[in-house]
C-alpha cells in the first residue's frame, strides 16, 4: 500500500467569482510517496530549489500552503514530518525489519539522513 502527498500553494489567479484557476496545476507540488515496507521517497525538484528535508520544512511554513494526501484529506505539517522521519518497524515495515532503502540510480538521487531517500522524475 502505498500515498502520495501534495503541498498546495495559495492561488493568485483564482477566480473570485467562479473559483476557476487557469494555474491550479502549477500551484500544486508533489511531496513524496509513502510505501509499506519502505524508506519514504522524497520528491526533490532542483527547478524549484527542493532538495533535502530541510527544504521541504521551509515550503511548508509559507503562508497560506496545505498538504493533502492523494485522497484530499488534509495533513498537518507536523504529521507530514512524522511520516517522514519515523518509519519504523512498527509503523511503516514488517514487524522486526527496517524500511528498505531504495537502490542509488536515476531515480533515487540519495539516502537521506533518516528513513527517507531522495527521489527525482514521475511517481505513480
């Protein structure tokens, strides 16, 4: 089992009448996914200047953004860093076992410093 999170910027270009945004997809940042079993994959975008933890944390202390799971329910920053941090073997992995690490390629830029790794390109 596995969920995607999403930071949600405030929009500038949202209709006051309709609430129609030509820019909704631009104002909508991937986070990272979440799987069973594993360390959790930490989107970075270096276009956007996302590329540790540390700059996901300032991102989600701007002014006016929400983090959301994949099903739109709302995540407080504290859980989303929880999330993050604290796979153990009772949380997130089979009983007894660590997360799994994900191999260093094109995808994965790196490990983190904790249970989550650095993750580039798509997710599904």
């Amino acid at each position: 089992m596995s969920t995607n999170y999403y930071l949600h910027k405030p929009s500038s270009t949202q209709c006051n009448h309709c609430g129609h945004d030509p820019e909704s997809e631009n104002n909508i940042i991937h986070i990272g996914k979440s799987s069973y079993g594993w360390c959790f994959a930490l989107h970075v975008n270096p276009a956007l200047g996302i590329n540790t933890l540390e700059d996901w944390k300032a991102k989600w202390i701007e002014a006016g953004v929400q983090i959301t799971n994949e099903y739109g329910h709302p995540v407080t920053t504290q859980d989303m860093l929880s999330i993050i941090t604290e796979r153990d073997a009772g949380r997130f992995c089979q009983k007894g076992l660590e997360p799994e690490r994900h191999k260093l390629d094109q995808y994965c830029l790196g490990n983190g410093e904790g249970s989550w790794d650095y993750m580039i390109g798509e997710f599904s």
